[in-house]
C-alpha cells in the first residue's frame, strides 16, 4: 500500500512538473517577435489610384467586412464612406478575435504606421511591433499596384478614434499561438501589376491574392494551415460548412453556367448567417466575376463529402 501511495505520489508530482513547465513556455511564447523586410510600398494622392482601391476595399478584398459592424450597404447607398474602425468579433474554437481599427486615427488605427509598416504586415505577417498577425487576410501576393491602391485608399479614410478589444484566445489558442501561429509571406516573387481582364489566370489571382476564396473553400486546422484540398470545401466558418468549389459533381457550381455564377452574386445573401461576404463580392464587376468563374472551372476536381450543400 505504502508503495503505491509513494508511486502515485511521484506521479502526480511529475504530472505537475511537466504541467507547469509547459504553461510557462506556453505563456513565454506568447509575443514572439519576428522580422520580415519592408516592401517598397508607398502610398499615392493620384485620384485613380484611391478609386481602384476604394473599388478593393468594397469588393473583392472586402475589408468593409471584416473591419465594419455596421451595414455597410446602407452607407454606400447615401454615398458616404464606410468607417473602417474594426472591432468585428471572431468567435472561433481558438477564442475570441477582433478585427483591428484601420481607420487613419494615430492612437487607437493605423494612423501611427508607415505605409511600409502596413504593407510588411499585410505581406508578411508581421505587425510593426514584430509579432505575428493572425492568418485570415490573403494579401501575401497581392501586386505592387493592388497593395499600393488599398494602402493609398485606406489613407483617405477619416481618423474614427475606436479603442478595439485585444484578442482573448483560450487555453487551446494559447498553445496554438505558441507552437503553430507563424508569419505567412508570398509564395513566389510578388508580381508588380497583374492585367486585368476575364482570362482564368486575372481569376486566380482575385481568388487567391484578392477574395481569398481559398481560405474559406479549403479546410484547415486550428493554426489556421491549409488541411485540405485546395477550394475543395468542407471548411467550418461560424457554424457552416463551405462548399466544394473545383469541377467535381459534387460542387457547388458544376452545372452553373457563367451567367449563373454571375448571377448568384447579384441576388446578394439569401441564407440567413452565412458568413460568405456577398455584398461586398457583389460589388466586383461582370469582367471580374467572368475570370473568377473561368478559373474555378479549371481546377482538378475534388470529391469530398464534408462539403455539404
């Protein structure tokens, strides 16, 4: 008896020394810092340039999304600006996410930043202070052209003085912060402008430098890395399961026509709660849906039943 009292004794004690042990690196690994180069990003007064990136910024990057709480419909309608001062909440299994005030105020938005600040983070993944930004923004490869038209627009924007919540991840999202969270940059050379036009090469792009519609269509682990095949849904957003995308018989668009597809977005959102931002893709252009939709239509179809309609 003696002998299992002194076994079960050792091993509560070693059960608390490991448990110790890794709560400390864990809380030790909370704000790691990182360094990733500046891009040679800076932002322009040319009136052309603001309006492609007013255009970004309400359609295809849809930033009002994520950055606004408001309707964001509402405010365009009476041709007003939409005030891009964040504090969106992201309910995820990893804890609650906040969406950060870009707004230009210097205290609590971007207003304090450089436009190389801005652009590193939105590249590579690394805040100005040098820890790592959460993975959900698609802009690593974004162009030269597109980047410097978002950052050029985002400048514009009046100061909105909104003090965010900090993120408030749980015990799962402080051990996946500490071990898995890192910075995301380009795979590839950044292209310095992209052609606009319906071909399925300008889709690619939007799909997966703009829309980010691979992040949503494909699955992925708690770290927020790609688990699965490529758009080929079965991703759990807020509670929905996202559709297959690529040619399969089991996708979503594989009978669709292009005035389909072109249509779907302009009926805007017709199931209560999606979180698939529809207004704002509904804001994109025929020539944009058209090299969207020529895209998906040339992925290697993928068969997979955790992509419910």
């Amino acid at each position: 008896m003696n002998r299992i009292k002194k076994i079960a004794k050792w091993t509560g004690l070693i059960l608390l020394i490991l448990v110790t042990g890794l709560s400390l690196t864990i809380a030790s690994r909370q704000n790691l810092h990182y360094d990733a180069p500046y891009p040679n990003i800076h932002a322009s007064t040319d009136s052309a340039v603001i309006a492609r990136g007013k255009h970004l910024v309400y359609s295809s990057a849809h930033c009002i999304d994520c950055h606004y709480r408001g309707n964001s419909d509402s405010l365009i309608a009476l041709g007003q600006e939409v005030p891009l001062s964040g504090g969106v909440l992201f309910d995820l299994p990893v804890g609650k996410i906040y969406s950060k005030n870009i707004t230009a105020d210097k205290e609590t938005g971007i207003g304090k930043y450089t436009d190389e600040e801005i652009a590193r983070a939105l590249r590579h993944g690394v805040h100005p202070d040098g820890t790592v930004v959460f993975d959900f923004m698609p802009f690593h490869n974004t162009s030269d052209e597109d980047l410097t038209a978002i950052i050029s627009f985002l400048r514009t924007q009046r100061p909105v003085h909104n003090a965010v919540p900090e993120h408030q991840p749980n015990l799962l999202g402080n051990a996946v912060k500490a071990f898995m969270v890192k910075p995301v940059g380009p795979a590839g050379e950044v292209p310095k402008s992209v052609p606009r036009d319906t071909t399925a090469v300008y889709g690619r792009y939007i799909a997966l430098n703009l829309a980010e519609c691979s992040g949503c269509h494909t699955r992925r682990d708690m770290s927020g890395a790609f688990a699965g095949q490529p758009f080929g849904g079965g991703g759990n957003i807020e509670g929905f399961i996202t559709p297959n995308l690529t040619p399969d018989p089991t996708g979503r668009i594989y009978k669709w026509t292009k005035q389909d597809f072109i249509s779907r977005f302009r009926k805007g959102k017709l199931i209560p709660g999606s979180p698939m931002p529809w207004r704002s893709f509904g804001r994109m252009t025929d020539d944009e849906l058209t090299a969207l939709y020529n895209f998906l239509k040339t992925l290697k179809p993928v068969h997979d039943t955790l992509a419910i309609h």
